[in-house]
C-alpha cells in the first residue's frame, strides 16, 4: 500500500482551512511598498518638468531638445568633423558657422583630452523669451550627461536659442547661450 504524504500549504491549517496569516503579512507589506514609493520615489519626479504623457512638445521646443541633445553628444574616437556635423545638421546657417568656427577645434581639443564619450537627456524646463517679430525663443533645458567629464556637472541647466527657418519652415538651434547672455535669465532683479 503506497504511503500518503501530507503536504502542508502555508495558507491553508492542517483541518483544511484558510490560514489568514500569510495574506495579513503580504497586505501589510505591500502597503508599506507602496507607502515608500508615495513617500520616497515620486518626490524624486516632481521637479523634473517632465511633459506629461499625451502633451504635444511644440516644434520649437523640439528643435532646442535637437540641438542640445547634438551639442552634447560628444564621442573622442569618432572623426573629427562628426560632432560638428551632428549639431550643423540641426543648426541654422548662424549656427553651425559658430560651431564649425569657434566651437569645434575647442570641442575636439577637450574631447581627446579626458576621453569624453558621451550622451545626454534633455528635457525642457520653461520658455523664457518669445520674440515673434524676429521669430527667436530662447528655452530653458535640463541636460543630464551619461558620463561627464571633469569640471561639469552632470545635470545643469542650459539656455539655447532657437530660430524659425521660413525656407526650410522649420525650427532650427541658433546657439546655445553663452554665460553673459544666460546672466538676463538667472539674474533676479533686486528692489
């Protein structure tokens, strides 16, 4: 005669009936997960400006997202026009003679220097300028870097003008703001 063996299940008594225990225990311990996400993790969101799900990003704000994302998209082994191609590629014509002229050599130069390999996530903070007549808006960015280099932070603020392209009909990064331009914005007045 083969033997019976009794197989004991946690939420269930010898006699067949349900042992409240184990479910109490799981109930209280998801409500304490779910208290420390309130608590803990969603704060960490709250200031991020994130756009919320269905916000339509307005073509400008998509062409300041563009070229910061170009502009800080910098890879030391790539060839040497490579970065400034990228950010031409979604510059004006004033633009990109700004950064084939001044900018790249100085890009390349600290590039190679610490080895820069790295991406970005840009996420627009606010529009702090709309000058219709000359069809410019100046954004307010978040950038946070993939891998920094020494001497910038790894997530900062970043102001960058954006122009209107009436032959291509489209917005287009002018430049990003240099640290005497970005003073009008992160100065406060005082009475």
């Amino acid at each position: 005669m083969p033997k019976q063996i009794a197989v004991f299940h946690p939420t269930h008594s010898e006699k067949g009936t349900v042992n409240p225990a184990p479910l109490v225990i799981m109930a209280v311990v998801f409500a304490l997960a779910g208290w420390a996400i309130v608590h803990f993790v969603v704060p960490l969101f709250r200031d991020k400006q994130i756009p919320a799900a269905g916000q339509v990003i307005s073509p400008d704000e998509q062409a300041a997202i563009a070229g910061v994302s170009a502009f800080y998209t910098i890879d030391y082994t790539e060839p040497e026009n490579a970065w400034a191609d990228r950010v031409c590629a979604v510059s004006t014509d004033e633009g990109c003679t700004v950064v084939k002229g001044y900018l790249a050599a100085a890009i390349r130069l600290t590039a190679e220097k610490y080895s820069v390999q790295t991406g970005c996530t840009v996420l627009p903070v606010e529009l702090v300028e709309n000058d219709e007549i000359n069809q410019l808006r100046i954004w307010k960015v978040q950038v946070t870097l993939a891998n920094p280099w020494p001497g910038v932070e790894q997530t900062h603020a970043v102001y960058v003008a954006v122009e209107y392209d009436s032959t291509l009909q489209k917005w287009l990064m002018q430049h990003i703001l240099f640290e005497q331009e970005m003073e009008k914005y992160t100065t406060t007045a005082t009475p």
